[in-house]
C-alpha cells in the first residue's frame, strides 16, 4: 500500500462547479498535510496546508483532514477554467521530505 | 522577492553520460530537496541539503548525488544514466524546520 493514495482522474467539470479532491494516507505518525496544484510543463505551486484535523478556508479553496478516516481533500468552489490542472496532496514525514500521491489530473469546461 | 529557479529547462543525453542539473533556492531558505517526477506520477524525494550537509535521502541509487554551495543554491549530479532517469527533475527551498516548500518549474531529463 502506498502512504499517500491519489485517484489519478481525469476530473472533467463544468465551471462553477464544486470539486473535491481527495486522499487517503497510511502513516498516521506524522499530520502535516499540503495541497500542490501544477500546471502543465511548470513546478507545483503551494495551494494550501493543514495540520491536524479539521477544516482551512482560503478564498475559494478549502482543506479538510479527517484523521479518524485517514482522509484529506481539497475543495473548489465556483471552478474555473484557469483551475485547469494536476492537485497533488502530499504529507510532510518527520524526516521532513513530502510524500505525494500521483495527482488528480482536473479540467474545468466552459 | 526571488522564487526557486533551475537550469537548464530541458536536456537531451544518451544512456551511461553524466549530467548536472542546477537550482538557485528561493532569498532566505536555507534547504534545498531535490525530487524526481516521472510523467503521470507524483514526485518522489531523492535527497535534501542543509548547510552544505546531505540530510536525508530517498530510495535513489548513489550514482545520484548532490551538492549545495554557500549561497544555498545547490546541484544534482547523476552518472551513468538510465532510460528510466528520463523524468521531470524538481528543486524545492525551505527554512529548515519550518515547511512548507516551494518549488521550481523543474529540469525536464530526456534519456535516449
């Protein structure tokens, strides 16, 4: 099994959408999660993250861990086309390296 | 403020050569991971520098190795390439202790 599981997608939405993203992890000895969304041919770019359970509002985005599931996810309200891209989630080890999942791959359609 | 930027963008070698990818870290991080993403895949954490030291290191080979300079820039050095090397090559700055990462648009390595 891996630490960080992630359903690979595609995603295909229309705008003004709810998405949600989710992931489920393994390790529960360590709870410092993040979100990376990335564009295609560009990094991964910080979207949010999380320690313990809980939920983190920013603008359109929010973070939910549920520790009792094992379960992240990310949501988006009111989709755009620019949201366009791979998520990745990934836990941050106590060695302090990130594990990510494989990334959901989303498309938001006009 | 100056953001986490790799050199160079894309790079062309034929199995068994040795190459070099580049990273400047991103003004006032002093940590600097390198990560391996192959295509359709999450990135996978090869090793991290602190103060010039190796401080912690993924499932990797030792035919990849790394080196971090005064500045905090750093490089990742792999010999004796393999097709399977062919990936996006990811650099990340941070405070040490202190998440979370930031990460550059990446060194895309075509192994032929």
């Amino acid at each position: 099994q891996k630490e960080v599981e992630q359903d690979p997608g595609p995603l295909s939405v229309p705008e003004g959408a709810i998405v949600s993203l989710n992931c489920t992890y393994s390790n529960s000895a360590f709870q410092y999660f993040m979100w990376y969304r990335q564009y295609s041919r560009k990094g991964p770019e910080l979207l949010m993250y999380t320690y313990s359970s809980g939920n983190k509002e920013d603008g359109r985005f929010t973070a939910q861990v549920d520790k009792s599931s094992k379960y992240i996810s990310l949501f988006i309200r009111d989709s755009q086309p620019s949201d366009s891209a791979t998520y990745l989630c990934a836990r941050l080890s106590n060695t302090d390296k990130l594990i990510f999942g494989t990334g959901t791959r989303l498309q938001v359609f006009p | 403020e100056t953001g986490v930027t790799q050199s160079p963008t894309h790079l062309i070698k034929t199995r068994g050569q040795q190459v070099t990818l580049r990273c400047s870290s991103q003004s006032g991080h002093n940590t600097v991971s390198w990560y391996q993403q192959a295509l359709g895949q999450g990135p996978q954490f090869i090793f991290q520098y602190y103060r010039e030291e190796e401080n912690g290191r993924g499932n990797f080979p030792p035919r990849f190795s790394g080196l971090q300079f005064p500045n905090y820039s750093s490089e990742l050095n792999v010999n004796a390439l393999e097709l399977d090397d062919s990936a996006l090559y990811l650099c990340a700055s941070s405070v040490q202790g202190n998440s979370p990462l930031h990460f550059g648009n990446g060194t895309r390595l075509t192994v032929t």
